[in-house]
C-alpha cells in the first residue's frame, strides 16, 4: 500500500511538472536563458486581477497546457504584471522591475501587452489580445522570431 501511494505521488508530480508554466520575472535572467537556449523572450505585460483581456488571455492562451508545452521548447517567458489589489501587491523589488520594463517596451500602458525580444533585449514584434486559437497564436509569436 505504501508503495502504491509513493508511486501515485511520483507520478502527480511528474504530471504536474509537465504542465507548469516557467514564468521569469527578471529580464536580466531571461536574457541569460535566452542566449544559452536560442529562444527568443515573450514579454507579457498584465493586470492579472483587474485587466479583463489579459485574464482572458491567459485562461485562452498561457495556462493551456498545449501550450504550455509548446513555449517550453520555443520560447522564454517572463511576466510583467500589475496587479491593482492590495492582497495581490508585488515586493517593492518586483513593481521596480515591472516598472523599468514598462517603461522601456510598453510606453503606452496597454494591457495586455506582448512583445517578442532576442536574447539581447531588442524587440521583434509585438501584440496586445487576440481572439484566436492556441495553435495561431503560437504562429504568430513565432513569426516575430
């Protein structure tokens, strides 16, 4: 019995390390990723509690698991998020990062914003919400490559 429960846990933990999302949020770490794995950045501006396109865009895009899998091989994903709630307040270190990067590749505020980097930090593309589905939107963040 005891084995039985091991092994059903190993396995829910590989299962689940599957499908994780690798978010950075340092564009310094990703640049490093980035060069040493040949992919390009997505950098994704949002409001995770307060931006309705941008919660759409994860619950349609980020958080599938197709693909999830699929940048894990393509790409480098960091987060820029601006959170409104008090409950969901980043460190003073973090809003400072997110505040840097905004002020660099998002002078606009749009939200949510997606911009495709190289590995030295120059953008390639770039675009906000779109209706789409996972596998287009994959193409379309490639193409930027």
């Amino acid at each position: 019995m005891k084995t039985l429960i091991i092994a059903v846990l190993f396995t829910f933990i590989g299962f689940s390390n599957l499908s994780a999302q690798d978010w950075q949020t340092d564009l310094s770490t990703a640049k490093e990723i980035a060069k040493k794995e040949k992919k390009p950045i997505v950098l994704v501006f949002q409001g995770s509690d307060w931006c309705g396109p941008c919660i759409k865009l994860d619950r349609e895009v980020w958080s599938t698991d197709e693909f999830k899998k699929y940048s894990k091989d393509h790409f480098v994903m960091l987060k820029a998020d601006f959170p409104k709630r008090s409950k969901n307040a980043l460190s003073k270190e973090q809003q400072e990062r997110n505040n840097a990067l905004a002020e660099k590749y998002n002078k606009n505020g749009y939200f949510p914003f997606v911009v495709v980097l190289n590995a030295k930090g120059e953008v390639k593309g770039s675009t906000g919400y779109k209706k789409m589905e996972v596998v287009q939107f994959e193409k379309l963040l490639s193409s930027y490559n």
